[in-house]
C-alpha cells in the first residue's frame, strides 16, 4: 500500500472511516490535498527540490529509507532535532483498529520521511524537505495487549530507583513516534501529520523535544556535548561495528521483535544553577573525564581507554569510584547500551533561569540485562546524581522495520 | 570593557557584586572559568574553530558583528532558530543598577555571539560555535521610566483589539533579551549565561521560543512558509533598500533612540484544525494569495503586485476584500513594517495534537503610525481571523547598537 500512487488515498481513507470523509466540506480539502499531492510529487530522480521550485539544498533534500530490516532512526546518525510523542489507545481500539492505524501511519512515514506529502496532507509545501526525517515507532505493554501478542519480558515500566522522582505526564504510554530531521519545521509538519492520522485511535498521552548542534555546526561524528558541558557519549557501539547487532537488535525474545529493539526513554533533569558552584576540577571528578575533549583523567584523548588502576601521588584513584565513568562501567561484555540522547531546555517557571535537561534515549536488545544492571550501579553510587533527577521514564519495544507491501508491526499484529 | 581579555573578569565581577562571588566555592569556579575562557579565546585569525578543536564547520563558525549604529538581529537575515525573554526589573534596581547590568548583558552579548565564552561562563565549550548568533536587547515603558528617561510615545501597550485574548504570561515586559542563532545549543547556552548575569537585577517574566527552516534546508532569500502553509512575509522592505532606512529606524522620537526601532511581538494562535476543514481555493480566498508559490491570485509569482480591480468573470474582485492581502495593504505610503516572525510549536494538552501558531515580530520606526492603522484594519475584517488568535502581545524599544566601549542602552543611562 506504501507504494501506491497519490490517487488512490481517497479510497483508502473511504475504507478506514466509512465514509466519513466525503460528506460535508472535509471532502473537498481532501481531495484537493490529493491532487495537489500527486502535483508535489517527487521527480523520477527521487529528488524533491525541483517540485520545492526553489532549488536543491544539501540539508533539505537529505534523505534517510524507511523501509528496511530495522527501523530507521536508530542507527541514523542522530538529527539535529528529535521529538519523542507517546500516545495512550481509545478504549475501543481492538487488533483490527491497530492494524488500520499502524498501516495509515506507515503509510505517513513511508512518504513523508522521502519528501512527499502524506496522503490528505493539506500543507504538503512543508513535507518537501525531508532533511533526514526518521519516523520510529514504539510498542508499550499495552498496544502488545491489545494486538494479542507476546510482549517480552523487559517490557515493562523500569524497576524504582532511588533517585527517581517520576512525574506521569513524562512517563510510559501505549505508542510512541518518534520523530528526527535536521529541520525543525520539517518535526512540526510531520508531528502533526501522523497524530491527525492517529487520533481516531489515540490521544497524546506526553510530547518531549529535544536538541543536538544543527548540521554543519560541529564536525560530523563529533560526541554531543550536553548542557553540563560534558562530552555525553563517548563510550558508545558504534553501528556497523562488530558487536553493535548483538548488543541491540532482539534475539531470543518473542518472534515479532527479531530486527526490533528496545528503548528506555528517561527525562532527566538538570540541576544547572548547582552544577554551576562546581569548579572544574570538581566537575571533572564526577564525570572521571576532562571537560574540554572528554579524554579519561588518566588519558589524553577522547576514546583512550581509561585506567581505573591508576592512582594519585597521594594514592587516591586519579578516576574516583564515585565517578559517573567508573560507575557506568561494566566487566560484564554484553552489559552495554547504544544511547543516542538529545537535550531539552524549555521555558523556566517560578523564577528559575533554566528548565533543562537530557532526554536520556537508549537502544538495547534486552533492557533487564544491559540497561539496568548499569542504572542499579549509578542509582546506588554516583556523583552525577547530585545534579541530576530522573523525572519521566518510558520503555518501548521498537518493532522491525517493514518492507515496501508492510507496515510496522506487521510482524505483531 | 568588551574588549579587555578574559583576565579582568573577575575584579568586574567584584566590582558589581561587591565581592560575593570572590567568597566561598564560587570563586573556584569564576576564576577557573576565567582561566578557561583564556585558553579558549579565538586564535589571532578570528574564528574559533582551531580553539574548538572540531575543524572549522560553515554553519558552526558564522559571526555576526555585534557592535554598530543599529543592534544586529534586526537586519540580519532570520536564523532558524529564535528565543525571546522578557523579564521584569526587580523593585531596588535604580538607574545606577540599570547602568551595571546594561553593561554587564551587553558585554556577554559582545562575548558570546564572536565566539567566546562570557566571563565566568562555566561551560564555556557551548560558547565556541556562535552559528550567526544575534542578541538584541529591547526595553518596555518600565525600563524607561527606571532609568529617568522619556519614551517615545508609542511605548506602552497597543490598544485593545477585538480579535486579542491575551495572556499576561506572554504579555508586556520591562527587558527584552532576544537572541537568535541556527543552532538551538548555541540559543540555550547563550539564554542562559545571559539570564544568570541578569538574575540580581530582572526575573524572566516569559521566555517564548519559534524556528524557521534549518540553514541549508531552503534556498537563501526564501520566503518563510508559516505553519498554515503560507508563504507569510513577502512584501517586507528588505535591508538596503531605498526606504527600509526610514521605515525602520527611529526618527524624531527621544534623541536616545536615534538608531534604534520598536518591535511589537505577537503570539498569534493558528487553528489549525478548523484550517484543515478549508478547502485550497478557500485558504487562497482568504489570504489573496496561491498556496503553492505565494503568488498574488491575479499574478504569476510571488512578488507580482496584486491587482486588486480585477474582477472574476461573474464580477466579484479576484483578490476578495476580505482577504488578508487586501487588508493589509495601506495606500498610505509609510504605513508598512519590517516582519521577522518564527514559528511556534509546542507540546499539545487536553486532547490536542497541536498547539502552534506564530511568533509576529515586527519592527518600525513607530508603532502608532506604522502598525496600529495595519493591525486596526485587520481587527475590523480579515478572514484569516477565523482562525488565528493574538494570545500574547508587548511593544518594546529597540535602543540602537554600542560601540566596543559602550553598552546597549548607553544612550539613555
């Protein structure tokens, strides 16, 4: 269905809402969409920017596939900008509902991640700029529920923390999109895009923005640096890489999720105005890392290995235990995690200058097995903890991607 | 004192606070940031690429000047990115405290949009990819009056229009801090080291934030599409041009302003829901303008001047005079404005999937003779009030720029 031509959207969406559609007005504004869509078309060269009319344009024109083995926006280099929308399912939504969604959203998000307007998009100008667009979809306990299926066994709200000071309206859901691109109008039409198409099945349970340096801003490659200052990221698999297959996608677990993987989504806020009466020594400490190139305190670059062997003239270790480097350390091999995190800074309240943070995003094939034995060792001893609180926490199984017939979930329900 | 190296930071720092920040663990941290923000500076050829350690990137390293005749962010051409801060002075701050803080602000500002960490800028990494970044400060009525000086007479709020429901959340202010920048990390790091420095004279009041197209994601000298789809802003003077001069900067107001403008900032609510149920040819009814190319109903493209005696063959105007092309247009030559809107987008509530609209930015010489008589004929009839809602509003004087020994403001305190 992905594949078919513009013009038959509006049988489709007869299909899906009986109707519905062609009464009144809408009818008119949908069909006009349609034309207008088969119009706005992408070229034969797959390019949009001769349809844009105004020339082509590296970060624009940028495309990343949505169909695929695994679904994109996991291994894609992170995008500039990412927003994180989970949704909570009508009561009335039953297998058959679910598998209309997902199909109308893949749908979405096969076009409009390749520069075409969605189907009944009535602003399809703005879907002409790709500029990376990754659409990701999550599975929470209860959309796995509701397609009959078998969820697997991490999938589930995270053990308690004692750091934890959770709030709901930043945590769990039944469906998560998650969307990247390089182009902040580009999120904004594709958001609205998928959640009018999702709404006669869901509402908006929670949205969470985040942000990296804009493209062309920082040498590709570079390790993001937070709002800390700190290089976050350095120790991480890198895909294609030996062990990057194994430590993320699924094995072992229910059939549906071979390909797929697992995110732990955690707000985390930061304690800015404290972190400020920290001198630098003191920060670096807490982090095991030098903050100008992030190498390890017993190191001199970035990726150097770090030496928790070492130790002060005075016989202290040079990386502390308390340290977040130390702690987030593992001697098990398969205890790892692919993080790909963005920060958030929105309007303060009350008085504050700052309301910022992390939005704390990690791939993982098994969350009980490689996530949380690290968060139980931070939560237990960590010096990042005193100007950091996690307060929303999400986890979504991420489905296999789809071929070109499919959609995701396909495998599940 | 903009120009003096970062090694006198700290005898300015006890020069305003009277020493405070020399005691307890705070002083590490000033002096190690001092220190610090040496060792970054940029190198002799002025970029700070090598300092940073990246490899010079084009979007990352583009400086704007910041001092000159007329502050920058006005002229400039609009990064993608745009976050304005309005604060309101606390009750002690007296001319001689405004006096410290104008100096210290503009002096971060000078600072950090070439590149360089402020003084005592704690992440001073953040600071090294200025990305175009403007920072413009604006002053409400009480600003003025605290500095004993005489407001031009359009300083105060604009008269109540019939379309307005205003927020005092996103209304008035006594200091505006508006910065710009094409990458969101250098817009919060900025925002915050220059709300700290304020944060013993101003608290913030509202902080409201809007983006446009990526840099490289459209072809330069674009014109914005809002998030109706429009093409919003095409007749604008343009910077250079015969009259933008006179359209813009301030004439025969308070000698202090001389060089300086006035911005009204609008929050202007877009339904877009109710926008969806309008059908193309009634969206292009309405602005008098084709979607797809912004060109004028009765032309071919985008800047052809609308001709509004044409008639459709059953006789009715072509461009209707209700639409917003119509409406906006004054006969009365002076009567135009300088428009740099962003859009706004942000985490929908209650049952929503959006909640966006736009950030109206205009500037002129003055706003009685300029905008009101525009917005007046608005209010009285537009048709795109059907869908839009002014929900924030405030007028400030953009005092003119500073030279490398003075301070925005110095002309009136």
């Amino acid at each position: 269905m992905a594949g078919e031509p513009g013009g038959s959207g509006f049988s489709r969406r007869h299909l899906l809402f009986g109707g519905a559609a062609a009464a009144g007005a809408g009818a008119a504004a949908v069909l006009g969409a349609q034309a207008l869509a088969g119009a706005l078309a992408p070229t034969e060269d797959g390019t949009a920017a001769s349809a844009r009319g105004v020339g082509a344009t590296a970060v624009g024109d940028a495309l990343v596939p949505f169909h695929g083995a695994h679904q994109a926006g996991v291994e894609t280099p992170p995008q500039t900008h990412a927003r994180f929308i989970a949704l909570d399912l009508r009561s009335d939504v039953d297998a058959a509902a679910l598998r209309r969604m997902l199909r109308v959203l893949s749908d979405d998000a096969a076009r409009v991640t390749q520069g075409r307007a969605p189907l009944a998009d009535s602003e399809p100008e703005l879907a002409l700029a790709p500029a990376r667009l990754t659409v990701t979809f999550g599975f929470g306990p209860g959309l796995v529920a509701r397609a009959g299926g078998i969820a697997p066994d991490w999938l589930r709200p995270l053990p308690p923390f004692g750091v934890d000071r959770l709030r709901p309206e930043w945590s769990d859901g039944d469906l998560l999109i998650h969307l990247g691109a390089d182009d902040p109008v580009t999120v904004a039409h594709a958001a609205r895009m998928l959640l009018k198409d999702a709404r006669s099945f869901a509402n908006v349970r929670w949205s969470q923005q985040g942000f990296r340096r804009a493209a062309g801003a920082e040498a590709s490659g570079s390790t993001m640096r937070n709002l800390f200052g700190q290089l976050d990221g350095t120790v991480n698999p890198v895909p294609g890489s030996a062990d990057f297959d194994e430590l993320v996608w699924s094995n072992g677990g229910p059939g549906w999720m071979a390909g797929g993987t697992s995110l732990v989504l955690r707000r985390i806020a930061m304690d800015l105005d404290g972190w400020d009466r920290v001198d630098r020594p003191g920060r670096e400490a807490a982090v095991g890392r030098r903050l100008r190139d992030g190498a390890p305190l017993t190191g001199a670059r970035e990726h150097d290995e770090p030496d928790f062997a070492a130790l002060t003239p005075v016989g202290f270790p040079v990386i502390a235990d308390y340290s977040h480097l130390r702690r987030s350390r593992s001697d098990v091999p398969g205890e790892r995690i692919f993080r790909r995190g963005y920060n958030y800074d929105e309007a303060p309240a009350g008085g504050a200058v700052s309301d910022a943070g992390l939005l704390f995003a990690s791939y993982q094939a098994d969350v009980d097995r490689q996530f949380v034995p690290i968060q139980r060792r931070l939560d237990e001893l960590d010096l990042l903890n005193e100007w950091t609180t996690p307060v929303g926490s999400a986890v979504f199984a991420i489905p296999p991607g789809c071929g070109p017939d499919g959609y995701v979930g396909d495998s599940l329900v």
